[in-house]
C-alpha cells in the first residue's frame, strides 16, 4: 500500500504542470486574508467617516449658496373679490460672486479632516424691468420685498456683513422663510424706488464648510472666482471654469455663466417657475480632493494583489524550473502569506505616518523578511538576492502604478506584456516533458 502512494506520488509531485496549478491554487487561497484586509479597511474608513461627520456637524458641511434674489409679495383678486397670496422672485441683472477659501486640518482621534473657511464677497445689481408681466388682477407690493440668500449650513456662518443696498447699510436677519422651503440662509428687507429701475448691492460673509462649496449663477450675466491655498480641486456643478490656474499652493478658477445657459429664467411667479432644487442644482464650484484619504488608496493597491502574488510565485516557479531548486508548496504558502501582510502593515502604519512613508516601511519589511527566509531556503546570497531585488522591483511598481492615473492601465498591461516576454524567453529551451526536478 505504502509503495502503490508512493508511486503515484512521484510522477504527479514532479510535473510541473501539477505543480503550477498547485500554485494557482494557492493565489486563490491567499486571496481570503485579502478579503479580510479589504473588510478592514472599509470598517476603519466607516470610523473615519464618523470622525469627519463629529467636526462638519459642529465646523460647516458641504456648501451651496443659492441667490441673492428679491421676493416680492403679490396680491391677486378673484372674481368673487377673494384675494389670494402669491410670491414674486427676481433675479439680479448682474452679479460676482468671489470666495478665497483658506484651508485648515483638523484631528479626531488618529484621522485627519480637511476644512475651509470661505471669505465670500457678492456683489450685483436687480432691474425692476426684468420682471415678469402680471395679470390685470395682480398686484405687487414692492414696499414689502426681501433679498433672500439660502445657505445649506448656515450655522456655519462665522461672521456676516450688513448689505450694501443702494449705498445704504441694513442689518441681516436669519431664515430664508417658506418661499425657499425653509431652507438655512438669511433675509433682510428692502426698499424699492420704482422710478429707478437698478437696484446694487453687496454683502461679505465668512462661512465654514467641507468638501464642497458651490455657488449659482443667480444673475442675468454671472461672474463666479474661487481661489484657494488647496492643491488638489476638482471642478464641480454644470459648467467648467473658462479660466482656471492650479499650482502646489493652491488654485484659482474662473466662470463666466451667460443668461441662456442657465437652467431658470429672470423672475417667476412661486410655483410656476423652477423649484428650489433646480437652483440648488444649477451651480458651479470646487470639491477639495482629500490627498488625506489613505484608505482609498490602500483598497486602491489590494486590488493588483492577485498580479503582485502571482509575479511573485512566478519568480519562484522559474527558481525551480531553471534552477534545479526544489520549493515546497509549504514554502509558497508563508512566502504569499508575508506578501498578504504587506497590506495590513501599509493600512496600520499609512493611518498614523501616511501612505507614502507606510509604504517605504512595509515594503522594506517584507522584502527584509522574505530575503532571509529565501536566503536559507536557497542556500545561495546571489539567487536570494536577485529574488529580493525582483520583489522589491514589483513593490516600485505597484507604487508607481498607484500615483499614476491617467497612464496606469497602460503601464500595467504593457509591464504584464514585458514579463511574460521574459519568462517566455528564460524558458524557451525548457523540455516540458521531461521532468526537471529528480525526486528522491
């Protein structure tokens, strides 16, 4: 019985076909502990999520600003002398909007939360004339109208300064009221000479927010400015900026909206116009790309783990074919096992340290470990050495491959092309039907 195992294990243990798939099988088993990582890295970023969540409650969230506009009362009589109420709103003429946003970290617990603060300065002007002609039956009441501005968080409001309205100072007061759907924000009332048809004004605010800030083009003609000391904007809302500059120390962006691209015209009567989404959702503005976000880029590097095991194992499979070495699938398993810790040492240490030095570390760890163990498996300083400065060579990679982005599917497939060349090269002359490793 002993012999009958035995024979059948000498043929089957020493075909290499046997044994690449053997070793396939194990990429595959080494994906568990992958999986595990990747549960715990969405477990750390959901933390971190409850971190930034605890200080934007408190600092300012995400920012859009809707208006300025006047709302105007509006009378209507039926014809049974019954009078209604109804909401006149217009929109300025003209109108700039210019935010310099002053960026700051936070910390809570071990994660840091990118914030801004936002010196905001509007300015613009409403024309009587480009109100919408009403019934007969309608009246407006331009003694009573208010400029109305909606700000999504406005207890982030730091500090506001009084409207400049036709050369005059008038004192802010909070809530937008239910023509805005009780939106944040702030209103102040407004006096209206009807013999001049232009109406200026200008307000100054500082307003404390994350992530986002987007602004509308409330006016007939829309000038919007952000600038900011943060490296790494995206452009947000309908329109791309016509002029934008982004440098190490920071950006600058500027758009120039027209009437007609706009998705809501001059003034409308409440409830025969554009919603206060469409507004809301009619804006342009920056997001402040968090370069903080080690985690995105940790789930982004485990992602390659199955071609980083793989090319790994493969240097080990052509030791054996090439090198008369025999490695026991044993010896696969904690080599791949050290290759799967490499993504737990990069997540534990890039949350205190950041990615890049995290990832310096980890990899001198690994590459360190396994040059040792393979060093006395090998019993040869060269062949362990050409294997550590092979694996080292993939963590440079995989590095490179994580900070580039627009050329990264590139560099990937033309690298995979590259080294199955050289393995199709380096075992051109290999007899694969001849066995060639002897057992004993």
């Amino acid at each position: 019985m002993t012999s009958q195992t035995g024979g059948y294990r000498k043929p089957v243990l020493s075909s290499q076909l046997i044994r690449l798939l053997l070793i396939i099988g194990l990429i595959l088993i080494l994906q568990i502990p992958i999986l595990m990582v990747n549960d715990l890295i969405r477990e750390r970023s959901y933390s971190r999520v409850q971190a930034t969540e605890e200080i934007t409650k408190k600092w300012g969230r995400a920012q859009v600003l809707v208006g300025p506009r006047l709302v105007i009362p509006v009378t209507e009589e039926g014809e049974n002398g019954h009078i209604t109420e109804q909401t006149l709103v217009l929109m300025p003429e003209s109108f700039t909007a210019d935010a310099d946003l002053s960026s700051e970290i936070r910390r809570r617990g071990i994660y840091d939360v990118p914030l801004y603060r936002a010196k905001i300065a509007l300015e613009g002007a409403f024309n009587i004339a480009d109100a919408p002609p009403l019934a007969a039956n309608q009246t407006p009441h331009w003694e009573r109208a208010n400029l109305v501005l909606s700000v999504t968080d406005p207890k982030a409001i730091h500090s506001a300064e009084p409207l400049i309205w036709k050369g005059g100072e008038l004192e802010l007061q909070p809530g937008t009221g239910p023509i805005t759907g009780n939106s944040g924000g702030f209103h102040t009332a407004v006096k209206i000479d009807l013999t001049d048809k232009r109406h200026s004004f200008s307000l100054g605010l500082t307003l404390g927010g994350h992530d986002l800030l987007s602004i509308s083009p409330a006016g007939r003609s829309s000038t919007i400015r952000i600038t900011s000391d943060w490296p790494d904007p995206s452009f947000q809302g309908n329109w791309l900026p016509k002029r934008h500059k982004v440098t190490e120390e920071g950006f600058s962006a500027e758009w120039e909206i027209p009437f007609l691209g706009r998705n809501f015209p001059t003034g409308w009567l409440v409830g025969r116009g554009p919603s206060e989404a469409v507004l809301q959702n009619s804006t342009v503005g920056v997001k402040l790309l968090n370069s903080l976000d080690t985690y995105g880029r940790v789930t982004r590097s485990t992602k390659y783990d199955l071609i980083f095991i793989g090319l790994t194992f493969l240097c080990f499979w052509l030791l054996e074919v090439l090198g008369k070495v025999r490695i026991h699938p044993a010896q696969y398993l904690l080599v791949g096992s050290a290759i799967s810790l490499f993504y737990l040492l990069l997540l534990s240490l890039a949350e205190h340290i950041g990615f890049t030095p995290a990832y310096l570390v980890a990899t001198l760890m690994i590459v360190g470990l396994v040059f040792s163990y393979v060093r006395h498996l090998m019993e040869s300083n060269r062949n362990s050495a050409l294997f550590s400065c092979a694996l080292a060579a993939l963590y440079g990679y995989l590095f490179a491959l994580l900070h580039e982005q627009r050329y990264a599917l590139l560099a990937g497939s033309v690298g995979l092309f590259l080294v199955l060349g050289l393995v199709m090269y380096l075992t051109r002359r290999v007899n694969w039907y001849q066995d060639e490793v002897t057992l004993p």
